[in-house]
C-alpha cells in the first residue's frame, strides 16, 4: 500500500524499550515481505510470537492442475454451488491456477473459525460477491461486505467472521506481493490524479482485538506453505498486539470506487486494471458510459491472447459480449486461440450508452490451467458458441449484488 498507517500503542523510536505496566517488554515483530527491501510493519505483542508448545502433521493442501486437456476456451458455471463446505479455509475449491496465481471460489456455510490461519507464501485477494463480516487479524478488525476486494497480504495471521446469510467468494491468491498498479503512481507512492482510485477508497484496520488475548492456552495456527497444510499450537492469542505502525497490513476497497476510464472508442483491457502480481493483472468490470464517437462500437473487438490467459467472473449485470453466461460463472480465454465478442452482440451494442455490468478479470501472462475440482462446472457447449445459429442455455440467474 501506498501510505503509513499507525493503531494502538508503539514507543517514540522503533527498536528501543517499550514496556508494559509490569516493567517486562513488550515484544516488537517485524512483518514484512521481499527481505528488508519490500513494506513491512513493526508489532508489539505482549507475549513472544515465537512460542510453540505443539507441532502438529502437515496434510496435503494443494489443487490438482490438469496439464494435459484440448486447447480450448472454458464456462465455469458456479452459481448452483451455494455451498463448498464448512468454514472459511474448508470450503475453498480451486479452480484455475499456475505457478503465479490460484483462483478458487469459496461459499462456506459457518459463520466463524475456531483456529488462525496464515498463508505463509501468497497474498490472498478475497472478492466479496455474497456476504458480509469482518476480518481478524493481528492488526486489528477489518469489516467488508459485497463489491470489496479484501487484499490479505502473506504471513498475516487471520480469522473471517461472516454476518447470517449466503456467503459467496472468490478468492485469487498470488505468490508475489499483490500492489496498486504502478503507472497510477508517482515515485513517492502517492496515487495519481488520472488514477482510477485513491487512497480515500482504501481501508485499514482501526480497533485492535480485545478479548481472550491476555489468557495463556492453546492457539492454533494453521499455516499453508508449499501444498501442505501445518498445524502450530502457541501458547498465546496471536491477536496481542497492542499497537503497531508500517505500510503492511490487510486491507480493502470496493468495486464500486473503481472511477472506469472510457474514451470515444473502445479502451483497452488495461484502462480496468485494479491490481498488479508479477507475472498477472485483476481488472474491474464497472458500470460506464460507452464510447461516444458516432461510428463506435461498443462491444470488444475480436483479439488473440498470444502473451497471457484472461479469465472472467461474473459479478452482476448482462455482460454485452457474452450470452448465456450466469452470474458466478468463469470464462477462460487462454493464450494461442483468438477470442472475441459472441456472434450478434457486435451489433447488438451499437447505439447503447452505457452498460451496467460488473466483473472481475485475472489476465496472466503465463498459461493457466484447470483443476480436478473445476471439471464438474464446465460447461461442455461453450468452446462452440461462436457458430452461427448457436443457441446457447440461459442464464440461471438474475442480479445478486445489493
């Protein structure tokens, strides 16, 4: 993130004594990503974050990537599963991913964990589609609700609790750290005024947990690192901290203050870009006034993906490109077949003003794969519904964002 921010209590200089109202230390922890070159933050616990008391079997955690499938595009229909599981980390399903970025839905059924978890090698992007609740973590409470992106970057210890009522997600996880696009910011880090956002749609943690944090016990901790699952008993709440300062923490922003970027003919992909991973972008979708030069067409023009694979979900609104594609669903364009438009929405879009569609996009820039979990929503007629007179199924669903 772009700015500093500062919760609780932390003494005047980092790195120098801060005691607590018995005289002992408070422990100072520095979290951050890259070595010592990438943001970091500095915490202070009231008891050591390093101590174990039980170390339990890793378990296998990992999607299995199916690398030998046709060379074809891919309808994921989705919005029948209103249930992946029980909590948070249970219900996940990946099910498009490679060695740079995971993209997984997640509709659990429990309201709250009764462990921590921590992804020890990749930022988590939540997109809150159904539900609302607030994050947990050591930096304090976090509340999100449909339409934000939950950015949660690695070794960040948390626990979701969501409000009563269907709880939709997508999650896309990245294995470099997750930033705001670079060319909407200065060399200070500071947004710029053509950027789409700025730093007053961006929201950190403000009240720090209370609760059961100064009780000694058994915590645990599981942690997710190299397709494995590890399960870690400390002795205290990760949640003690009580202050910390930096420029590393989870946050949020909403699809809706995404400002869209338009022109007098169609804009390119890159005008929708939200966020950057090495070697991926996530864009958004937004409702937008089209293109307003008189001979405009306001639906994309047909385009090969030599350089990258472009995924779609789909979050509210008629997609104009696209027919019989249902809310929650994925469609995924990968790199060596062209892509365009369905046949009669060319077209169709002609003489429209504005659209009112939303939807997320993951563009990588190296092959993407399905996973054995993704073969039960593909949608076998997709790769031909670009031959005249296709008729494809309707769409299952209507709007579903408030």
């Amino acid at each position: 993130m772009p700015f500093y921010q500062r919760v609780g209590q932390i003494p005047r200089k980092r790195h120098t004594q801060f005691r607590q109202p018995d005289g002992s230390l408070y422990h100072e922890q520095l979290v951050g990503t890259l070595g010592f070159h990438g943001v970091s933050s500095l915490l202070y616990h009231r008891h050591a974050p390093t101590e174990i008391k039980k170390v339990g079997e890793p378990r296998p955690f990992a999607p299995k990537l199916l690398k030998d499938r046709p060379l074809e595009p891919a309808h994921l229909r989705t919005l029948a599963q209103t249930s992946t599981g029980g909590d948070y980390l249970q219900a996940r399903q990946t099910l498009l991913g490679n060695a740079d970025v995971t993209m997984s839905i997640c509709n659990p059924t429990e309201q709250r964990m009764d462990y921590y978890y921590k992804n020890a090698l990749a930022d988590e992007v939540i997109f809150v589609h159904e539900g609302r609740g607030e994050l947990w973590s050591q930096l304090g409470k976090l509340a999100f609700e449909p339409g934000d992106y939950v950015v949660i970057p690695r070794t960040i210890i948390h626990q979701l609790h969501f409000e009563e009522g269907p709880v939709r997600l997508l999650i896309i996880e990245s294995f470099s750290p997750v930033e705001t696009c670079r060319r909407y910011r200065n060399h200070f880090g500071q947004l710029l005024e053509h950027a789409p956002y700025c730093e007053r749609d961006f929201r950190g943690p403000t009240e720090l947990i209370e609760g059961d944090v100064r009780e000694s016990g058994e915590y645990e901790v599981r942690v997710k690192k190299d397709g494995l699952l590890h399960t870690l008993v400390y002795g205290h709440s990760p949640f003690d901290v009580v202050g910390w300062d930096g420029y590393f923490y989870p946050y949020a922003t909403s699809i809706h203050d995404f400002e869209p970027i338009t022109g007098r003919i169609h804009q390119p992909p890159p005008v929708h870009q939200q966020f950057e991973g090495n070697n991926f972008v996530i864009c958004s979708f937004v409702p937008r006034l089209f293109d307003y030069h008189p001979l405009a067409i306001p639906a994309p023009y047909n385009h090969s993906n030599v350089d990258s694979d472009e995924v779609l979900y789909y979050v509210a609104g008629n997609f104009m490109s696209r027919k019989g594609v249902d809310l929650a669903s994925f469609t995924w364009h990968p790199s060596g077949i062209p892509h365009g438009p369905h046949p009669g929405t060319v077209e169709a879009s002609i003489g429209k003003k504005e659209t009112h569609e939303l939807a997320v996009m993951v563009d990588t820039f190296r092959p993407l794969y399905l996973t054995e979990a993704a073969l039960p929503y593909v949608d076998p007629r997709y790769p031909m519904s670009w031959q005249p007179g296709f008729v494809p199924d309707p769409p299952r669903a209507a709007d579903m964002m408030d």
